[in-house]
C-alpha cells in the first residue's frame, strides 16, 4: 500500500520530523553569542597588534624588506578583520544533533575571519605579509584569554581555530587574507554609492561586509591559513564563496526540497554513526539526483518521494568517486578508506529498502512507522495520523518517485552567483 509520508516529515505540526530536527533557539542564540564574543576579542586584539605581538612573528621576513624598502608604516600592514558565517549555518541545513552518541556529535559553527593585509611579490606572484604562523599564533593567543574566562576549550587545527565549547558544539575559525588595496577601493567605492557607512579606515560592520564587499573580493588573491602535518603555517589559495553559490544555485534551480532532503541524509547519517560521510557529500548526492531528474512532473509538497529517490541513487553514488563541486580535480571522498565505502554504501542500501517498505509495499500504516523509525530514527513521529494512504500511487498516476523540486523559491539571499575559484577546505 503506498502512503504519503509528507505531514510526518515536513508540516506545520509541531511533532514533524523537520521541526524535531531543528536546533532550539536557545542554543542556537548560545552559539552565535559565542561567536561574538570571539569576534571582539580578535577585533580588540588586533586594533594594537604591534604592542601585543613581535612583528618579526606577524609579518614575513621578506614582507618587512619589501614594506621598509617602499618606506611604508609597518604597522599598517594590515587592518582590523571582518567576519562571515559559513557552513551549514549560512546554507540554512543545520540539524540539532542525535543525542545519546559516544562520543557526542557536535553542532560546528564556521565563521570566517577576513583579515585586509598589504601584499607583496614573493616567487614571481603576490603574497599577503602577514605570515600564516603569526595568523594562526595571534588569533588563538587572542581568544585563548576568553577560553580561559568561560571555561571553552580551545583546540588546534589544520585550517581553522577550533573553540569547544562544550561536549556538544564548537566554533571553527577559518583565517583567510585578502588584498587591503582591492578591499579599500570596494569599501570606498561603497561609500560613495552611499550603500555603506564607515567611521575610520576599516571600521565597516560585518553585515555591510558581507552585504557588499565580500562578494566582490577577487578569487584570485583570497588566500586561507592552513597547517602543514608538521605544524608549519602556509598560504592555500581558497574560496569559501564558489561552494555557497554552488548550493544555493541549485536551491534556485530545484527549490527548497534541496535544503530539506539534505537536512533528513544528515540526520539519518548521524542516526547510523557513520563519521567519515561529510555533509557536503550528501548535499552533492542530493543535488545530482535532482538535476538528473529535471523534465519529469515535480513532487511539491512530496519530501517523502523526494527522499526515496535519493535514497534509490544514494547506493551506486557512494561505491563511485565523488568530485568536489567547486574545486576541479579535487573529492568529497577523499579520506574514505575501502572500509569505509562499503560501510557508508551498506547502510544506504538499508536506507533505500527501509523507505521502499515504508512507503510503496507497507501493509499498514503501523507497517510504515516501523520502518521510518528504523530509517530515520526515534525523531520521527510516532503519530500515526500524520501517514495516510496514496491513492495516486495505488491507482499508478504516479509512477516512481523521479524528480524532487518544490514551488518555493529561495529568498534568503539574492545575490548572483559569484562564479570564482574553489575552497580546499572541502577537498
């Protein structure tokens, strides 16, 4: 008996699986309290650099030659940083985490940290002057201090500055650098089409930074601090840009069922324990298989059907290579070992049968629960008058399940697409 799943997964009833999925108010107010209160600290920090850090340790060797050979301030080298959030924050694909995991799944904050510094010619191109170990050194010893205050954890990565805050989230701080020449000129260029209002040289809020600027910054010389195995800071040429306009492109293209059919993959994925299975994989998994479907009758109202074609795909998508959507070459299953492939492809097979019997061949609708729940997990609803019976499949006006768009349009953010280089940290 094929039944429609929908009201459990996505309505206006507040025990609907979409709603239990959501991260409270609560914490979600905690978390970006968190954010900036480490904002003001590197801010703060960072507004007397050069009586906080030796300039030997902030700027390169050869960056201190250049700056005094054009008699330029040295302090100036560079101004005070901007902010942007990343992540599944600014895709709107956030999921409060399944509890009762060892170890605790962690809610991940991605801010971006944008510092405008000098650049200079370093091997034939140009470089910023600021050293990526000084970066990396100011920017923890900065918020080590408020670490210390309110009991959060401060942990080292290869790409970012990790916050823990406690067992069940973190914020990551990603530390890029981009032209102070090119960012003046934008800023400046603002100001006079009166779009932002600035009281100093870089005294811009985020949210006209992101509003106005940062979509505008080069790809070619945003560079993002990362850590070599042993340690040692190094420049990577990165783009955080290209991987948000790659989703929301296709959230324009296909509607919101993109953002919600990837919301339940990583809630699912988190019910199955299977650590190793990015995010943006599945978002990228979700995405072929509605672009692959275009031309068929769209199931709005249908995230039940949208789900189970996915999940029908899913299988053959996990045993092939998956290529990084924004970064040419590079892919999303880079680290996975054979082990690791065979695991993830296992339990979508499971996934597919589990919603096959759930929504096609169930006898019953206490049939179809058992199978969500053995799917999705304990979120899903146990109210059984949220199911009901699909006569249009029964009769065969719905043949299978083939394209997942929705009649809702995007209005979160309506910039155009900023079509630039690639971010390495989703390699």
């Amino acid at each position: 008996m094929p039944v429609n799943a929908h009201k459990a997964l996505n309505s206006a009833n507040e025990s609907c699986y979409v709603k239990k999925l959501k991260l409270p108010k609560e914490r979600e107010d905690e978390l970006r309290a968190v954010r900036d209160e480490l904002r003001d600290a590197i801010r703060s920090g960072l507004k007397d650099w050069t009586d906080r850090f030796p300039i030997t340790e902030m700027i390169t060797r050869d960056a201190i030659v250049a700056l005094n050979s054009e008699q330029a301030d040295i302090t100036e080298a560079f101004g005070r940083p901007k902010f942007r959030m990343q992540g599944s924050f600014s895709y709107s694909t956030v999921n409060d985490p399944a509890k009762s995991k060892t170890p605790p799944l962690q809610i991940d904050l991605d801010d971006g940290m944008f510092l405008p510094t000098r650049y200079i010619s370093r091997d034939g191109a140009l470089a910023p002057s600021v050293a990526a170990d000084g970066y990396f050194r100011a920017v923890e010893q900065l918020v080590s201090d408020v670490c210390e205050k309110n009991g959060w954890t401060l942990k080292q990565k290869t790409s970012c500055v990790r916050v823990e805050i406690d067992r069940e989230a973190h914020v990551d701080i990603a530390l890029y650098a981009v032209p102070e020449k090119e960012f003046a000129t934008l800023v400046e260029t603002a100001m006079a089409q009166e779009r932002v209002i600035r009281d100093g040289f870089m005294d811009l809020r985020d949210d006209d930074f992101g509003n106005e600027i940062y979509g505008r910054l080069s790809a070619d010389q945003m560079r993002l601090a990362c850590r070599d195995d042993d340690g040692r800071g190094k420049w990577i040429p990165s783009d955080p840009r290209k991987l948000e306009d790659w989703f929301r492109d296709a959230v324009r293209e296909h509607g919101d069922q993109v953002r919600f059919v990837s919301r339940y993959l990583k809630a699912w994925r988190d019910e199955q324990d299977l650590a190793g299975l990015a995010s943006i994989a599945l978002m990228w998994a979700v995405v072929e298989v509605f672009k692959n479907h275009q031309g068929y009758r769209p199931f709005s109202g249908r995230d039940d059907l949208a789900l189970l074609a996915v999940a029908r795909e899913l299988p053959e998508i996990l045993r092939q290579e998956i290529p990084n959507p924004v970064v040419s070459g590079a892919r999303l299953d880079q680290g996975w070992t054979q082990a690791d492939r065979q695991t993830f492809t296992a339990a979508a097979i499971t996934l597919e049968a589990q919603l096959e019997a759930a929504l096609i061949t169930s006898s019953t609708l206490q049939t179809t629960l058992k199978h969500m729940l053995a799917a999705l997990g304990s979120r899903f609803p146990i109210d059984v008058s949220l199911l009901a019976g699909d006569m249009a499949q029964a009769v065969g006006t719905v043949a299978a399940p083939e394209l997942l768009t929705a009649n809702l349009l995007e209005t979160k953010d309506e910039r155009p697409a900023v079509k630039l280089g690639g971010d390495e940290r989703y390699a």
